[in-house]
C-alpha cells in the first residue's frame, strides 16, 4: 500500500514481471466509475487483474481515491489468508479477532 493522493495498492506480480516468469498472461483492467460506491462519492481508480494464462492470478493492482479499503481483500484473493495492511480500517478485523482471542495489539480507551 502506497499513502499517496490517489492512493496505491499492489499484491503480487506486475504484468511485466508475470510475462517474464509465465510467458503468456492476460490483464483485466476495470475502471472503478462503474463500481456505484464511487459514484456516490465521486471518485475514480482501477482495478488491474493479472493471471498467468489459463491460470491463478499472479497479480491484483488497485488505483485511485479511497483505494486503501480495498488492500484487505486484495490480498486475501492473493495470498488466501488474512494479512493487514496498516493503517487501514481493514486492520480492525483482525485487531477485533486478536483482542477476542485475548492478544489484542492496541487497546484503546
């Protein structure tokens, strides 16, 4: 996860990088004006899927505002388990399941 304005978010494999290791691959971009939660806030960005050719995806690229609540499922279609990007309000899932299993990370209040 990048911080910037828009922001940032890679997992896994460029499709330059996927090219050279799996020779063919096929890209998805989808623009996120068509996703209806940017429109009501008026945004824009970009989702890039890359997959090795008739085969698991190697890659899931994500541009644009707000983009940051999108990096937890990203990386869980990526990697098939949870890791939490921090600081992201994905990370409160995590935190609320470490702090029910008594090992919170942050205690607030």
């Amino acid at each position: 996860m990048t911080y910037s304005h828009p922001e940032v978010s890679s997992v896994g494999r460029t499709g330059a990088a996927a090219k050279e290791q799996y020779g063919e691959v096929q890209i998805f971009t989808y623009d996120l004006t068509g996703n209806d939660k940017n429109q009501i806030v008026k945004t824009a960005g970009a989702v890039e899927l890359v997959r090795a050719a008739d085969g698991p995806l190697v890659g899931l690229h994500v541009g644009g505002d707000r983009v940051g609540e999108l990096v937890g499922e990203a990386q869980l279609i990526y990697n098939r388990r949870p890791i939490s990007c921090t600081p992201t309000r994905t990370e409160a899932l995590g935190e609320a399941h470490l702090a029910l299993a008594s090992k919170p990370p942050h205690v607030h209040g």
